[in-house]
C-alpha cells in the first residue's frame, strides 16, 4: 500500500479584499439569489458567470415539488450560457447562498452535480474557470473548478 495525498488550495478573503471585478460578479450573484424559485427549501442560490467577452450572465436555483426535476443555479447559469455563447469560455463564476432573507456566513460548495457539469465546460473549452464562494464571513476563491474534484470522473475516464 502507499498514501497518496491530494491536497486543494483554497485563497480565503473578507468581501472588501477581493478586486473590483470580483466584488461586482458576488454581487450579481448575490442579486439572483432574489430571482430563485425554493418555496420548499427556502435555499436561495444565485449564480453569476463571466464570459470571456466580459458578459456576464446570472442564475437561480428553480425548485419543483417532484425534487430532482429542480434545477442548481450553476447548471442553469452554466446550460444557459453554453446555449447562448456556446463558443465564448467561461472564465469565472460566483456562487451566493441566502435563506429567510440573509446570506450565509459560511461559503457552500457546488454540489455533485453542478461540479461535474461545470469540470466539463472547463475542459471543453481548455481554460479555467476560477470560482468564488461568497460568505458574509468570508469568500474562497478557487483558481479552477478541478480543485473542487481532485479525483474527477472526466473525458480520460471514458479511455
């Protein structure tokens, strides 16, 4: 047997040290956390995605009372810009989280599902999409979505 060790670097900031432009993608996620549709969690997700063009582009979880028809805010902000600017990459990505009208303190991750759906935008388009968790407490920011999934199932896995 050996030990293989994985380890993930995660750059941790208060929300007034982040640059400009970083401040201003939490925000717009933090706007569509109002567009959500959650009357059954009450878990309101927004997301807001940078192109590469600069465009960015916003999205909210929609829940349905039949649970896995909902849909995450990062696969709608992810399919909706792949359908809208399918040859524009995604460079990043801000994900905010409020319930009973106030943001978390703690940052929440992508879950399963929307890690693997945003793993293959990065590698569908060779570039990394850095990602930002916001949190009133503090943001991380990611420099990648594959530090999310060090062991990820991927196009290779396929071989």
């Amino acid at each position: 047997m050996r030990l293989k060790k994985i380890e993930t670097e995660i750059e941790v900031y208060r929300f007034d040290e982040l640059s400009e432009s970083d401040q201003a993608l939490v925000n717009q996620a933090k706007a569509a956390t109002e567009r959500s549709y959650a009357p059954y969690s009450k878990f309101q997700v927004g997301a807001a995605l940078r192109l590469a063009n600069n465009v960015v582009l916003q999205g909210s979880n929609q829940e349905n009372a039949a649970y896995p028809s909902g849909l995450c805010a990062e696969r709608v902000t992810m399919f909706y810009a792949n359908s809208q600017y399918p040859d524009v990459a995604p460079v990043a990505l801000a994900i905010a989280t409020q319930t009973e009208g106030a943001f978390l303190a703690q940052p929440i991750t992508p879950c399963g599902s929307c890690r693997q759906v945003l793993l293959e935008s990065e590698e569908r388009f060779r570039r990394p999409i850095e990602v930002l968790l916001y949190g009133t407490e503090y943001v991380y920011k990611l420099k990648q979505v594959r530090d999310l999934m060090p062991l990820a199932f991927d196009k290779e896995s396929l071989v």
